[in-house]
C-alpha cells in the first residue's frame, strides 16, 4: 500500500521540481524558456550562460579586429619607404603607421561612444543628421575653408587632421534613408510620394560631393540609398527606373569629363604605350605587383611596387602590397572574410525586421551594403576588373575620417544585434 501511494517527503520534493520546471514562465522571463524562431535558427536563453556574453556579436567584433590589424600592419609595410620621396622628405618612417594608430584608437572611443545611444535616438537624429551632413558638404566648398589636394576640395582642417564630410554624408544617408522608408512604408509603391523625394535628397547630396568632385562617394551614398529602398519594399518597377536613371547619369558624366573618358580607356588597356605612364600608370603597376606575389606572395615587407613605383600604396592600392606580399592566398583570405562580414551584417539586420524592427533592420543592411559595396569596387580596381576610382579599403587603408565612421557605422550594427537579443531574452529596448 504504502509503495502504490508513496507521500514521503522526498516524493513531494521531486514533484515540486517537476512542476516548477514545468511552469517556470511563471516565476521567470518569458524569454527565458520560450524560444524564438528567426530564420530557421532557434534562439534560447541559456540558465548558464551570463547575458554579458551574448550581448554582442563576438564573431562579427573578431573579424573586424583582425582587419584592422591586418590594414595596420599593411599600412606601416606600404608606407615605410615614402620618406625617401622627396614629398615625404620631413617625414619619419613610422610617420603613417602612428597617424593610423591614432585614427583607431579615436575610432574606437567614437564606437564606444555610439554603441550607448539606443537606435531609437539614432532614428529622432535622422533629419537633423542629414542636414548637418549637408552643411559640411557645403562648407568644404568655401575657399579658405576647405582642404584642396590633388586638385580635389574633400577636406576640412581640423588642427593637423583632416576631415572628409563625404564619410558622414554616407552614414547620414544611410540612417535618413532607413528613417523615411519607416515613415513612408504605407505609401511606399507610389512614386512620387515615397521614391522620388528620396531621389530628390540624394541628388542634392549628389551634386554637392560632385563639385568636390568626389565621384566614388556619390557612387557609394547612391548605391546605399538605392539597397535601402528596395530592401524597404519599393515596388520592383520602379527600383529599376531609378537603378536605369543612374546608369544614365553616371555614363553621362563620364561621357561629358574628358579625364574620366580616358580613365575608362585606360582601365581597358593599362600597358598601351599611350596609357603606361598616364592613367593607366596605376592600374598597371597594382596588377604588376599582384602579379609578382603568385600564390604565396614574396612576403611580409618584401614588396618592391611600394618602393615609388605604386603611387598611394597605403590608402587606394593597399590590396596591390597585399597581393604582391601574401599572394593569391592573402588576396582571398581577404575577400573571404569581407564576405563573411557583409553576410553576417545582414543576417543581423534581417533578425531585427523579423522582430517587428524595421528602422534597425534597415540601418544594419544599410551598412552591409556600403561596406560590401566599397570593398567590392575597392578590390575591383586594384584587380584591374573596374575602372580606377579612388575609393579606400574599408577599415584596412590609411584615412583618419573613414575609419572613424566605418567603425561608429560597425557599433551601430553591434547595438542593434544587443538589442535584437535583449528582446528575445524578454528584455525591453
């Protein structure tokens, strides 16, 4: 009798346990035992594992690390030898490699400082971000004001640093574009009421970086526009008019600017006697150098293009030192993990629109699509399969402004995977 209805206090206990374990979501978070489903992964809350480790992407933050490590060491290698040039003649070897440590270390306060601010205040700053974008843009305009170099008025004077606005202008676009796609998302297959004035915008915005002219960054901020809106849902039509509008301009323009028309004919024969030692003088000797490092590169420092042969070793052509040094492996390896990290960007991004986040969601594909983009056309013109088109090696070449931007626009992603999982652990954002 007693073994059929055991009531022995240790019975009891185990029952109670069951029955706690069975109804915990009463006592708990909800995130805490129901999972979440985005994508096809199941997201949990662990009992053991502390909420600090899965409050940011660790994989995304290594590789990032590493490219920057990486573009560190490949700027010093590159660099080194320009104090033999009569140009750099006052500078120290170790001149660009200090300059770039400081441009990181100020990079990663400004990504510190701008994980702390919710995306919520990122989507309230949008409009004033656009417009503050624009100002810079028209002040590196003013003469006395802006920084002309090679011909080029792209900088504002800080002290001894200079600045680029066209690095905010893209960051500016990108979180005012995610922003109006979120305000207009009800009218949002109607042209004139949602595309066209983004179009309008971005045009402005256009013109002004192409009295700079800086054609590249137009070509970057167009470009991150154009993914936003038809990651937005703008009716399919209509993306590709305004994507054939802009194939119309940019062929235009290159049509009506002799020196960009003989880019063009430069970048299809860069050895033609006519091309060697003028436009097409750097586009041959970044393929001579990736030429020369074969499959395993002639190794790290052993780079004979960067000795005054490759004009802008350390910034537009760093992949040239890295193809002539690592090879065919480094060149890869590289492209693998930009990859990686633009598939991993979006699959934060993605996370964000499943969880009913649409603002966040697009801000972080934004960004996989203006870093994927840059290094993509970046890679391109080093390899010889695009125009020349001076546009930097996000997070590798040397540039104080684009690093900066680059790495608040990365802490903008790790903010919204933080408060992707904060929500599906239960948390509020």
């Amino acid at each position: 009798m007693s073994a059929s209805a055991d009531t022995s206090p240790e019975s009891g206990t185990g029952l109670l346990s069951r029955l706690g374990g069975w109804f915990g979501s009463l006592t708990g978070k909800a995130g805490d035992v129901l999972p979440v489903r985005v994508g096809g992964t199941e997201y949990r809350q662990s009992t053991t594992t502390p909420a600090s480790v899965l409050g940011y992407d660790q994989a995304l933050m290594w590789v990032v690390v590493a490219l920057l490590a990486w573009g560190l060491v490949m700027v010093y290698s590159a660099s080194i030898a320009l104090p033999d040039n009569p140009r750099f003649a006052n500078y120290a070897p170790t001149h660009f490699l200090t300059r770039h440590m400081m441009y990181l270390v100020f990079g990663f306060v400004a990504a510190l400082l701008a994980f702390q601010v919710p995306m919520k205040v990122w989507e309230r700053l949008a409009p004033w971000l656009f417009v503050g974008a624009l100002l810079l843009l028209v002040a590196v305009l003013i003469p006395g004001v802006g920084k002309v170099v090679n011909g080029a008025r792209r900088w504002l004077a800080i002290g001894p640093i200079g600045f680029q606005p066209s690095e905010v202008a893209k960051l500016a676009v990108l979180i005012y574009a995610a922003d109006y796609m979120v305000r207009k998302m009800e009218v949002k297959e109607r042209f004139f009421r949602a595309v066209l004035p983004m179009g309008a915008a971005v045009g402005i915005v256009g013109v002004l970086l192409l009295a700079e002219p800086d054609m590249g960054a137009f070509m970057v901020v167009a470009v991150i526009a154009m993914g936003i809106l038809f990651l937005g849902g703008v009716n399919a039509r209509m993306f590709f008019l305004i994507a054939g509008v802009l194939v119309g301009a940019f062929a235009l323009m290159i049509a009506s600017s002799p020196w960009r028309r003989e880019r063009v004919f430069a970048y299809l024969d860069p050895f033609s006697e006519e091309h060697a030692l003028g436009k097409g003088y750097q586009l041959s000797h970044s393929l001579i150098a990736i030429g020369r490092g074969e499959i395993f590169g002639v190794g790290l420092g052993g780079s004979v293009e960067k000795l005054h042969w490759l004009p802008e070793a350390h910034t537009d052509f760093l992949l040239a030192v890295i193809g002539e040094e690592f090879g065919l492996v480094g060149v890869i390896t590289l492209i693998v993990l930009f990859l990686w990290m633009t598939r991993r960007i979006m699959h934060i991004g993605r996370q964000a629109i499943a969880l009913d986040r649409v603002f966040s969601g697009l801000v972080a594909q934004g960004v996989a699509i203006w870093i994927g983009f840059q290094a993509f056309i970046n890679m391109g013109v080093n390899l010889g399969a695009l125009p020349t088109k001076g546009l930097t090696l996000p997070l590798m070449s040397f540039g104080g402004s684009a690093i900066l931007l680059n790495l608040v626009a990365l802490a903008i992603v790790m903010r919204v995977d933080y408060e992707n999982k904060l929500l599906m652990r239960g948390g509020r954002v």
